[in-house]
C-alpha cells in the first residue's frame, strides 16, 4: 500500500510546483494589476493556499519543537513571526489571487478610505 501512495504524492508534489508559479504569472497578463484575475484566484485555491496550510503547519510543528531554545536564546517573537505568523498571514488572510504586494496596497487602500469616512 505504501508504494501506491509514492507515486501518486510524487506525481502531485511536481504538479504543484510546477503550477505553484501560475499566480504570478497570471497576474503578468492582466492588465489592471491591483485586481487579480479569474486564473490567479483558481490558481490561488487549487495550488497555493493548500501548500501555504501546509507550510503553516510545518512551521508551527518546528516551532514549537525549537520553542525551549528559542526561549532560552530570548527571540520567540522573531521565530513565531517568521515560522507561523507570516506563513498563516499568506494562507487565511491574504485576499484570494493577489500577491503579497497587491494585498498590501488593498489594505493601505482600504485604511485610506476608512480614515477619509
């Protein structure tokens, strides 16, 4: 049974990073770029949001295997920040299709719009 699962895993691990480069590029065509298009959101929901859970995941398990060190070399913050934080920023918060640069113009735009209300 194990051997029917190699290949199968092998085979999804190069679909997906072979596509993981497909919202970038997506967004390379369109021409209003603070948008994402319909192929940059797909792209976002089949590829890179469940690699983005599982890195997630990842981080947060090798965080809390180095949390005694980290505590002992007084940067939990640093290492929560760049090992469960930022990765789960870019999973749930990060609107659908966007790059990391689009998502912060719409959240200075909306902040601009909210203070000018």
């Amino acid at each position: 049974m194990l051997r029917a699962k190699r290949p199968f895993l092998a085979s999804f691990l190069a679909f997906s990073l072979l596509f993981v480069g497909v919202v970038p590029m997506a967004h390379a065509f369109d021409p209003d770029s603070d948008r994402p298009g319909e192929i940059a959101m797909i792209a976002d929901t089949l590829f890179a949001r469940p690699i983005l859970a599982a890195f997630t995941f990842a981080g947060l398990t090798i965080f809390t295997v180095s949390l005694p060190m980290s505590i002992l070399g007084d940067n939990v913050d640093e290492s929560a920040e760049k090992l469960v934080r930022a990765p789960a920023r870019s999973t749930f918060v990060r609107c659908l299709g966007c790059t990391p640069a689009q998502h912060d113009f719409r959240q200075s735009e909306m902040a601009t719009e909210k203070a000018n209300r």
